[in-house]
C-alpha cells in the first residue's frame, strides 16, 4: 500500500512537473516577448495560406496576444490539461499533438487573410473536446466521470467555437475541440484495439 501511495504521488509530482513547466515556459516566453522583443515573437504564428506561416502551427500554443491573454489561458490550460495528463504522459503528448495540428491547420486555412494568430486557446478547446467526446468513445466510468466534470466546470466555453467575439480565433477554437473529438475517437484504449 506505501508502494502504490509513493508510485501515485511520484506521478502527480510528474505530472505537476509538465503542467507547471509547459505554463512556466509560456510566461518565460511572454515576458522576453514584450519586454525584449516589443512584441514581434508573435509574427511566428499562424498566417493564413502562406507557407512561413505553417511555422505557427508549432510556435503558435506557446505565444500570445498580451499578458492579459495569457493569463485568460492559464488556468483552463492547467486544469484541463492536467485532467488530460491524468490518463497518462503519453495520451496526454498524443491529444496535444493531434490538437495543435487539426487546430492549427484549420486556422491555416480558414482564418481571415493578413492576421496572425497565437495563444493556446486551441490546445484548450481540444482538451475540453478530447474530455468531453473520450466518455462517450470509451465508455468506462473514469472516462464518463472526467467527461462530466469538464463539461459542469468548462462546458460555457463551448460557445467560443461560433464567430461572436471580435478579433477571437473561433477557427482554432472550433477545430482545436475537433482534433480533441478526434483524439478522443482514435486514440487507442489502454487494452484494447483501435475502433474502426
């Protein structure tokens, strides 16, 4: 029982270690964004149908508008990734890698031309999404469980997938929870086959 309460709480220390790193790293980047660069970081994200722009797919998550952004995202990347992180390091690489691209590419294409988009708003929505849609694909009581609990503490934002606000990527909202309904319907279940 001393084993499997210290293997639990080395993974939750892990787990913290990612979450709180990959956050950290994004306001390290903030910081020397505004104060050292004025700002002009945020050209390596996402522009629409131009092949520079592609380079956002990747740097895109990680860079954003202002302080205020930021800290918008922090939270309900923290508590959603985490919630992701919970079904393991590398489920939670495979979501996140699924979403950036499905997002990211949906932005690439659709997105009004002459803008840049950044933030990880995408990512969110694809967490949220993949949350939402895994109870459903999975059906076990774990995942209808974090199902629920996303959807009674983040399930307003899904709004933020229609064109309501101004200036707001509801591109890479929308097609950040579909690389997470994706992930949700195809990634593996732990012991089983891949559903066809």
């Amino acid at each position: 029982m001393k084993a499997q309460v210290q293997a639990i709480a080395s993974e939750l220390k892990t787990h913290g270690q990612i979450m709180f790193g990959l956050v950290g790293f994004m306001w390290v980047l903030e910081i020397i964004n505004q104060f050292l660069f004025g700002n002009r970081l945020n050209y390596f994200g996402i522009v629409p149908r131009s092949i520079p722009g592609l380079m956002g797919i990747v740097f895109s998550p990680f860079l954003h508008v202002d302080f205020a952004h930021l800290i918008a995202n922090t939270l309900p990347f923290l508590i959603l990734g985490w919630w992701v992180l919970l079904r393991g390091i590398a489920m939670f690489l495979q979501v996140s890698i699924i979403t950036m691209v499905v997002s990211g590419l949906g932005v690439w294409l659709f997105s009004a031309p002459n803008t840049v988009t950044v933030g990880a708003s995408g990512l969110i929505f694809g967490y949220l999404g993949f949350l939402l849609l895994r109870g459903f694909f999975e059906r076990s009581w774990l995942a209808l469980f974090f199902s629920v609990i996303a959807l009674i503490g983040y399930g307003s934002i899904i709004w933020g997938v229609l064109p309501i606000v101004p200036g707001v990527s509801w591109q890479g909202h929308l097609f950040g929870f579909i690389g997470g309904g994706l992930a949700a319907r195809y990634i593996p279940i732990q012991g089983k086959s891949s559903p066809s």
